[in-house]
C-alpha cells in the first residue's frame, strides 16, 4: 500500500510539473517570436541607411552581413516573416497556437 501511495504522488507531482513545462515552452516561443522581429527590423533599419531604401523583401537581408544563419522564421507559427510595405516593418501577427499578437 505505501508503494502504490508513493508511486500516485509521483504521478501527481509529474502532471504538474509537465503542464508547467508546456506552458513555458509556449512563452519562451512567443518571446523567441518577438526577439526575432526586433533583430529584423533593426537589420531592415541598417539596410536602409546602407543602401538609402528599405529592402522590398526579406530576401535581400538574406546576406552573411545581415543574418549568416538565413532569415529566422516563426517559431510559433513556422511560417515566414514578411515586411509591410506600407510601415518597412515586420508586424507581429496573431496564431492559433499562442492567443493574441505576438
């Protein structure tokens, strides 16, 4: 009988602690996601006083100047970043796997 109360208290403390892991992984992507947006528009803002215009594509940052490892995508979503033409920015966008605008 002690075993097997052993045995259900380390079940329940392993919920937790995977419930606990789970939700830092999502934050720690959604941090990650935003980190990789503040280092591309400061790589957009460069190209911009290096060239005199502002890139019309993340491809052209695809340089060992700009991002030696390739363009970062998404963690969250796996998708790409693209610029708004209108700001020269990257905007956040919004994902089904992390509520609201990361």
């Amino acid at each position: 009988m002690e075993l097997l109360a052993v045995v259900a208290l380390i079940g329940i403390i392993a919920s937790l602690l995977v419930a606990r892991v789970a939700d830092s992984t999502s934050l720690a992507k959604v941090k990650s996601c935003w980190h990789n947006r503040m280092d591309l528009n400061s790589a957009i803002e460069r190209y911009g006083v290096v060239n005199g215009s502002y890139p019309s594509a993340l491809s052209d940052l695809n340089i060992p100047d700009y991002f030696p490892g390739g363009i970062p995508i998404c963690p969250v979503t796996g998708s790409a970043y693209t610029i708004n033409a209108t700001t020269n920015r990257i905007d956040g966008h919004t994902s089904s796997a992390a509520p609201g605008d990361h």
